[in-house]
C-alpha cells in the first residue's frame, strides 16, 4: 500500500498501530518482523515480508533477508529507500500481494516491466512479455483499410502527376482509355491512373482533411 510522509492509508493499516521511528526500535514480538515500510521514489509502501518474500531470487526478497551484498540505506522513518518509479511500482507490489496483474489504462505494460526486471520477479516479467506479445498481435492482425481515387491525365502530364504523390499515396494502376485529341499541334493520348493510401487510425468511409499535395491529386481528378 502506498501512503505519503505523514499518513498511511489503506484497509491493511486497520490490522496495526501507527509507531513514531523511536516507538518501532522498542517494538518486540511478531509486529516488529512482520511489517516493511518501503520509501520508493519519495512514495511510502507498508506491506508484509511475506509479500516480499514470493520470489526468493529477487531483489525485494535480499531485501528482506538483508542480504550483505544488498547495499540499501533507510530513511529517517526506518523505511528502506528504492530509488524507482512509485507508480510502476504499485503494479508489482500488487501482483507478489495476490498473483494478478492489474494495470490502470493509463500505465503501459512496458513500465511495469522495467520496473519487474529490475526487481527481477521472474515470474511476472514472463506474464508481461506475454500480455505485450499478444497486444502487438492483436495490433498486427487489423485489417489495413484503402482509399482509392482515379485520375485522367494527358500523356505529358504523367511524369508531373506521379512526381506529386505523396501522403502515402502510391501508385496502382495506369490504364489507356484508348482516345486522343489534338493538343497544338500534336495528338495526345489519355490515360486513367489509379492511386491508393492507406486509411490510419479512421473508419472506414470517413476521410480527414487532405493536405495540399493531395488537393493537386483532387484537382487533376476534377475533369472526370
């Protein structure tokens, strides 16, 4: 649980008394071992050592065991200092407390797993991998969505037609509409060109704003 430098919150405090640090170093008994304050970020966490303990080969469980190759220092309230992010740490607090991964849709898996590799909780780094592999499938598999548009052109504006697409307009397909006219004193031949863009982040149907490059496609396109 997390509280900040005067009150601690949360329904786990109910179950234990409020010590100043003096009162704590003259506690005996179970209470004394049970309980660790935990000062991650300028953010303080009060929690079990059971809870910290779930994961013998991580650093929350050195911790507890005061490991000698462990160099950790405490605050003046006796909590040990973790200089990490508190946010993500909640997440991973949570998680060794009762095995699941619960994340607010505003903390990205990515985060969390930062701070579940520096803690090195294995079993969890596995469960975000995991979750972010099947993320970034699910991402893969949507359907990539065109917007199509002809365009009729004279044979001598074809190379200035395709110099201007751009936006993500590529071209498709250029076909002959098999007529001619006379264009000073030369025939022209006319041709339909077929150029297509990829629809991001819209539904289908809809169209954003075009941009100026795009309008010249428009406006060749106007004659048809």
């Amino acid at each position: 649980m997390a509280e900040n430098s005067s009150d601690i919150s949360g329904s786990g405090c109910r179950r234990c008394s409020v010590h100043s640090p003096g009162e704590r170093t003259q506690t005996s008994g179970f209470g004394a071992s049970k309980w660790v304050r935990l000062n991650v970020g300028g953010t303080y966490f009060l929690t079990t050592r059971q809870t910290l303990c779930r994961d013998p080969k991580s650093f929350l469980y050195r911790l507890c065991q005061a490991d000698p190759d462990l160099d950790s220092d405490k605050d003046e309230t006796g909590a040990y200092l973790i200089d990490r992010d508190p946010t993500y740490f909640g997440p991973v607090l949570n998680y060794l407390r009762h095995g699941k991964l619960v994340l607010n849709k505003d903390l990205a898996e990515e985060g969390v797993l930062e701070e579940a590799e520096f803690y090195n909780i294995t079993s969890l780094i596995k469960l975000i991998k995991d979750k972010i592999r099947e993320r970034d499938c699910k991402t893969s598999q949507v359907p990539v969505k065109h917007v199509y548009r002809v365009l009729q052109c004279q044979e001598e504006e074809l190379t200035q037609m395709v110099s201007t697409m751009s936006d993500g307009w590529k071209f498709e397909q250029l076909v002959s509409i098999g007529s001619s006219y006379n264009y000073g004193n030369e025939d022209q031949a006319e041709f339909l060109c077929v150029v297509s863009k990829e629809l991001h982040n819209q539904s289908y149907g809809t169209s954003s704003e075009p941009s100026e490059k795009a309008k010249i496609l428009q406006e060749r396109g106007s004659r048809m």
